[in-house]
C-alpha cells in the first residue's frame, strides 16, 4: 500500500490513479513551530487577546477554529490609507536566523516516519493582511477610491510575503507551503472578480510562481466561493485548494478543470456542532464522498485552514466515514469527462451597470437609483437636489429612489452581481443622501418602515456579516438598533422591548455559538413577546432545519434576503 505521501503526490498528478481516498489531512505533517511562526503568531493562545508583530490586535475565542482581528477607532493600525507609510511598519524577518535546524531535522524525521510531507504553515495573506491592518470594510472601499495607495500597499505586503516564503523553504526545506487568503463568502467573492485580478493575482502568481520555481508544492486555503477565479487559481500556481466549500459544486468544478486544480474540502462548519450525532455526521460524510470522490483529484476534509474540527467527536466520524469508502472501492477513481466553461458559470460576473439600461433614463428617480447603486455619492447628491428643484418631495426621493437603489443593489448581491465594496460605497451614499435630505422631510409619511434589534450573539466577535445586513436594511428604511457583537439573550430581547422593535436578527459565524440564538428564541417566548417579536436568524453556519429547529420564526441566507423578509415582517405588522 502506497504511503500517504505517495497517494498525494498520485492525487495532484493531472492523470493520476490513487489507490484510495486520503483521509483528511492524513498526508500533511504541519509545521507550526519554525522560528518564522513562533515569532509572529507565538503569543495567539485560545481565549486571549494579543497584538500581532505588525500592531494588529488579535482575538482568539474560545472553541474559535481560528483567531480575528479587532478593530476600533483607538486599535485600527492603519486608519487612513493615503497616510499608510506612517502608521505600517512591515515585521523585520531577520530576527529569525536561529533555531531552524532544530526545527527542520525534528519536523523532517516526524514526517518522514508517518510516511507524509513536511508542510510550512504561512497564515495572513495578502488581502487578509490588508484588512488586519485597515479593517474589513474600509480595504474594500479602498480598493475603489484609493487604487494607488492600495497598489502600493499591497506591493509592500508582497515584497514581504516573498521575504518569508524564501526565508521560511531555505530554513525548514519543506515539500508543501500551505499559505492562507480567504478570497470571500460561502456564497459569493469579497469583490468582482476583475477588481481581484487588477489587485491580487499578479502578486499571487509572483508568490506561487517562486514557491513552484524552488520545487515545493503550493497549497492555498481559502473556505469561499471561488468559481469565478478559479481558472485564475489554477494558472497561477496553485496546485491544491485546501477549503472548498461544498457551495462550490465541487463535482462541477472537478469536470470543468479536469485535473488541473485538486479540491481538497467538502465538509462544511455546518457539520461541526456540539450536538451533531453520529448517524448525522456519518450520512453529511457519505453523501460528500458519493458526490464528489468519483470525479477525482478530490481530497475530503473539514473546510478550515488547519487539521481538526472544533468538536472532536465530529472528525471521528468523517474518518470513519472515508474508510468506509476506501474499504469499498474496487476499481480506481477515474475523473469525469469534461463540460462546457459555461456550465459552473461565467468567470466574469454581469456588473450591476451592464444590468441597467445603456440609456439613461430621464427619469430623475430611475437616475437616482442607478447613482447609489454605482457608489456615485457626489452624482447622487446633485441628483437629489435636482429633484427638490423639480419639485419632488423629499420622501418620494427617499423611497421612489434611493430604496429602489438599495433593494436592486440587494438582489444583485444575492446573485453574486454585485460584491461587498458596492454594498459598502452604496451604504455611504445612502448615508450621504438621507443625511442631506432628513432636514427637509416632513415626519408624516416619512416614518420608518419598522425598527429591527441586530447584532451577533453571545460569545461571537464577528461582525462583517452583520455590518452587510446593517446596511441593507437601513437601505430598505428600517431603523436598525445595533448591537455589535457578544450580544447576550437579555440584551437583544430588553433593547428590543425598550425600542419597540418588530424583530430581533441574530447573526453568527461559529458553530459554537449557533446555540445562543435558541436562548434569544427561548427568552422571547418566556416574556410572551412571540407575536409582538419575530426572531430571524442568519450567517454562515445557519440552515433553515437550524431555525426549525430552535423554533425561530425566519432564516435569511444573505443580507439582502434579511432585509428583504424584515420588511415584509414589518409592513405586515404594521397592517395588522
């Protein structure tokens, strides 16, 4: 029987004929202690908070599966990008010269006895590296409004990457570089696709291309949806994509690249949970290898970027649902036949602008619309004033306009027509705009749609999401009291009593946290407030079954389906 590395190496080949499945990371020996490691992530211990090598302070929760980012106005390292170079000061590598044949003659032997390959560990990559030092929201929209400074930071970051890389093969000698970016959602990319290729591809293709050209195997985790770039992955240099969700349709992807990318992934967070029985994980781990084994070049595991399930019960299962599969295979995985590109869909993703008319309407409302959608702050500016001029009342702008905006700016994002920076640019335009316009607006016929109390749930940091949902249902003429993150049952359920709010919306990203929306839930209807308030839940680790489950009355699977069903909660309330 051939060893784990040797199934490997017969995974990646693009005609490849492995005996068997491997088993998770079975053929990884990981090495997280090389003297690179230990000086920029030493200090990240579970349930603390630290700061990073470059300034960045880092959260790691409890039963987390990996460390965030903190950012406030006092902590933000780098608040202002076109002042960048005074506040980003880039870790000084060579500080690291000692310890690393120690490091390389331990990890080499564990390697070599287990029968696998000795992989270097390189977290943070370029675009995370940004958003640790700028926040998550503010990266985005700089990617629009300050393309030199983001290029040159970017460029910085890079030059820095390639100094560790070289730093990190010379030292450790490692057959793997297995190197962490997260490119987007379970459903759609952080940007366009295009705005992806002008930033981040060229100096990716510069990483990969130097760890191929040193004979290393490149490895990228990234647990999105990355479709749209996935040829792009392939072409670079990336050789095994650690992370696939199975929202990618990995059976279709694997027809479509035909061996020249292996997915390594196809059991999602959502299996990972405390109360998750084994008939349970077992039937989730037989359906994935059904699916996606028989396409080949596929190698199943938890979707995080290192070994390892938050619950360990969970990754028993897994295992044993793969030997099973192993136990039963006769004849060797042969890759399906190839499709059409066009059947996982278009690399280029249909912009909200080509979707409208190429003549402008003259319509003053239509031309509003179209200016929050594009993130035209000035343009919109003008337009509402034009309006007052033509005589349209303030409330008509608000709701005839801008609104229509917002919610079209919704669908596209939910079709993944539009990404996370228009969300963003269109949320300070309407900003912007109610701003200009609220002086002037009469408060008959004017009031908000409804009030809805959001946050994320107790024992969770994350917040990006909820931010995303903020932004669309203030888009939509909800009045959202926010309640960040780490919100307790009793703060969500007092602030919505005190604020007369129609609904409570719980976001979460772990599945260690999922449970704190059923005490929401439960809190609500000890105080007899369920049909006053209807709870909606939502965010990565969340299903419908889940909100069946906890007896919440709504799940949204995006931002602007959340904003979407609140407004029908809330007008059909109002109407009652």
């Amino acid at each position: 029987m051939s060893t784990p590395k040797g199934i490997f190496l017969e995974l990646i080949k693009p005609d490849g004929q492995p005996e068997r499945q491997l088993c998770q990371y079975e053929a990884l020996h990981m090495c997280l202690t090389d003297p690179i490691n230990t000086y920029l992530r030493g200090n990240r211990k579970r349930g603390t908070v630290s700061k990073d090598r470059w300034g960045t302070t880092i959260s790691f929760p409890e039963d987390a599966p990996g460390p965030i980012p903190v950012h406030t106005p006092e902590l933000t390292v780098c608040p202002d990008v076109t002042h960048w170079k005074d506040t980003v000061h880039v870790p000084d590598l060579s500080v690291c010269s000692e310890g690393w044949e120690e490091c390389r003659t331990r990890s080499r032997a564990a390697a070599d006895a287990e029968g696998k390959l000795l992989a270097g560990f390189m977290g943070t990559g370029i675009f995370e590296q940004c958003h640790f030092l700028m926040g998550f929201e503010d990266t985005l929209t700089a990617l629009y409004e300050h393309l030199d400074e983001m290029h040159e930071l970017i460029e910085t970051i890079t030059q820095y990457r390639l100094d560790y890389v070289r730093r990190l093969i010379d030292g450790l000698q490692p057959d793997v570089i297995f190197s962490h970016d997260d490119w987007g959602t379970k459903n759609a990319l952080f940007m366009k696709p295009d705005m992806w290729r002008e930033f981040f591809k060229e100096p990716y293709r510069r990483f990969y291309g130097y760890i191929r050209s040193r004979g290393v195997i490149a490895i990228h985790h990234a647990d999105s949806y990355l479709v749209p770039i996935v040829d792009d992955m392939a072409e670079i240099g990336i050789q095994v994509w650690q992370g696939t969700l199975p929202e990618n349709d990995i059976p279709a992807l694997q027809r479509h690249l035909s061996g020249k990318l292996t997915l390594m992934g196809g059991f999602g967070a959502a299996i990972d949970r405390a109360d998750a029985q084994p008939d349970e994980i077992l039937a989730y781990a037989r359906d994935a290898l059904a699916r996606c084994c028989p396409g080949g070049h596929f190698i199943p595991s938890i979707t995080y970027g290192l070994a390892g399930t938050v619950f360990p019960h969970v990754d028993q299962y897994l295992d044993q649902a793969v030997n099973e599969y192993n136990a039963g295979l006769h004849i060797p995985v042969t890759p399906l036949p190839a499709v059409p590109k066009r059947e996982i869909g278009a690399a280029k993703a249909e912009t909200v602008q080509a979707a409208a008319s190429a003549q402008e309407s003259a319509d003053v409302f239509e031309n509003i619309a179209r200016a929050l959608e594009r993130g035209q702050q000035k343009k919109l500016l003008t337009l509402c004033q034009q309006a007052l001029y033509e005589g349209h009342e303030p409330g008509d702008i608000l709701s005839k306009g801008m609104i229509v905006g917002m919610n079209r700016l919704g669908e596209a994002f939910s079709a993944n027509r539009a990404f996370v920076p228009e969300m963003l640019m269109a949320a300070r335009c309407m900003s912007a705009a109610t701003e200009f316009l609220k002086p002037l607006m009469i408060v008959e016929g004017n009031e908000p749609v409804g009030r809805v109390c959001l946050g994320t749930v107790k024992g969770d940091m994350h917040d990006i999401g909820k931010n995303l949902v903020k932004i669309m249902m203030e888009g939509s003429g909800i009045e959202v009291f926010d309640l960040g993150t780490d919100a307790s049952a009793e703060k969500f359920v007092d602030t919505a009593v005190e604020n007369h709010c129609g609904v409570i919306a719980c976001s979460s990203l772990l599945t260690t946290t999922m449970e704190e929306m059923r005490e929401v839930v439960k809190l609500v209807h000890e105080r007899g407030l369920q049909d006053q308030i209807k709870v909606m839940v939502g965010g990565a680790p969340i299903s419908q079954s889940f909100c069946d489950e906890i007896g919440a009355d709504y799940y949204a699977e995006d931002a602007g389906a959340s904003a979407r069903e609140a407004v029908a909660i809330l007008k059909a309330q109002k109407a009652s």
